[in-house]
C-alpha cells in the first residue's frame, strides 16, 4: 500500500483506456498536486536551512545542547521527507497518466482510421 493512488489508477485501467477526456482531467489535476508540493517542499526546504543557521549560532553563542536544537530540525526533516516522497508518487502516476492517456487517445481514434484510409486512396 506504499502506492495507493496508483494502485487504483491501475485497477480502474480498462475503464480509463475508454475515457481520455477523464485521464486528462486527472493528469491535469496530478499535475496541480505535484506544483503544491513543490511549494511545500521549497518552504520546508527553505525552514531547515533557517534552522540549520540558527542551529549554528546557537552552538557558538549559547552553548545549547542538541536535543534542544534537534527536535526542531528533525519535525522539519520529516515533513521535508513526506513532501518528496509524496512528490515521487505523483510523478509515477503522473507518468501512468501519459501512457493511458496515450492508450486512450489511440483507442479513441482507431475507428476513424478506415475513414482516412478510403479518403487517402
């Protein structure tokens, strides 16, 4: 269950390759998620690298421990973490997406194909 979403899409496959209006629409909205979680991980990306500076004058001013620092680095790191990860499924159902959109597209126009045919002779 690592893959959820695309376990679905690949479940719900003969269905999709009878519907490329409807494989659009998803890829167009997979591709709206992937842009949120790319703001996500540039702000997650952008608040490690804040912690980490704060980390280092910390060290040298205050003398503080690592446990005190550590906690805050390491929830970040883990949102960070799910960010990308989240990021990585979407991509792979972003690319089964193109594939069945292709598929359906091919499907949805091979009925045309004799007309073509008899007009190119």
């Amino acid at each position: 269950m690592d893959k959820p979403v695309l376990v679905e899409m690949i479940h719900d496959l003969p269905f999709l390759v009878e519907e490329p209006d409807l494989v659009q629409r998803l890829l167009d909205h997979t591709h709206a998620r992937i842009d949120h979680y790319a703001v996500g991980i540039d702000e997650a990306d952008a608040r490690l690298q804040s912690l980490r500076q704060m980390e280092r004058l910390l060290r040298e001013t205050l003398r503080t421990t690592d446990e005190e620092i550590g906690s805050a680095a390491e929830a970040v790191e883990a949102r960070l973490d799910a960010f990308l990860r989240q990021r990585r499924n979407l991509t792979q159902v972003l690319a089964f997406l193109l594939f069945v959109r292709a598929v359906a597209y091919a499907r949805s126009r091979s009925r045309l194909v004799p007309g073509v045919l008899l007009a190119a002779a």
